[in-house]
C-alpha cells in the first residue's frame, strides 16, 4: 500500500485483482495474514503493469512445483484453467518441462496435478451444462 492511497482503496484493488487471479469473487477478510495477503501482495505486487497474470502464473508454478507445494499448484492450475490462461496441453508441457528442471518426481507430480484438476473443471463445466471444451 503506498502512503498516498487509502485503506479501503487498496483494499478494493486487492480483492479485485484477487478475484480476477483465481476466477472466484473474494469478500474482506479478518486478520493481518488477510490484510497483507490483499493490500500487498495481490493490490501491488501481481498488480504491476511488468508481467501479465499469466506470466506471473507460469512463475507461480514452477516455484510450487520447486518447494513440492502441490495443494497450492492445485489451486492455480485451476485458476490459470477457468481465467484461460493455460490449456491442459501447456500445462502438461510445463510439468514435462519443469521434469528436467526440478526433478522427475516433482514434474510427474506436477502432471499428475494437472490431469486431477483437468478432470475435476470439465466435470464442473459439465454440471453447468457447458460443452466439454479442449482445455
């Protein structure tokens, strides 16, 4: 947050940029966690005109696949799905990728990740009577 902006309006920004970072509505949230999470990190830093989402996404992902984070990866392999910034293809070209980078364990984790929550979004598409798209 910079000294010559509100509260509340950076605030707004972080909840905005939040919700267009994982493709969910986020509400204010309790805490200094919260508070930092939303006025800095997602109000200034993915906020930051240098890098689109997804490439900061792309980024995201090969440091979780590093620190073997696979919850975490989980969440953003389906955000990068649902905002259309990576189809199922890219993504498992990047886990082919990270293999050589990371280890082979860490890729074929990230892999396998990638088609759990390939399966689980086009099951969800499907309840919303959404054609089965390539993703």
């Amino acid at each position: 947050m910079t000294e010559d902006t509100p509260a509340s309006e950076t605030r707004r920004r972080g909840l905005a940029k939040m919700s267009e970072v994982y493709g969910w509505e986020f509400q204010d949230g309790p805490g200094k966690h919260f508070e930092v999470t939303a006025d800095h990190l997602f109000a200034d830093i993915w906020s930051r005109p240098a890098l689109s989402l997804r490439d900061r996404r792309l980024l995201l992902l090969g440091a979780l696949t590093a620190q073997g984070l696979f919850d975490v990866a989980d969440i953003q392999i389906g955000a990068a799905l649902r905002n259309e910034e990576l189809d199922e293809e890219q993504l498992r070209e990047i886990a082919l990728f990270l293999c050589h980078y990371v280890g082979w364990p860490s890729g074929t984790q990230l892999d396998s990740v990638v088609g759990k929550v390939v399966a689980q979004e086009k099951k969800a598409a499907r309840k919303r009577g959404e054609p089965d798209a390539q993703r």
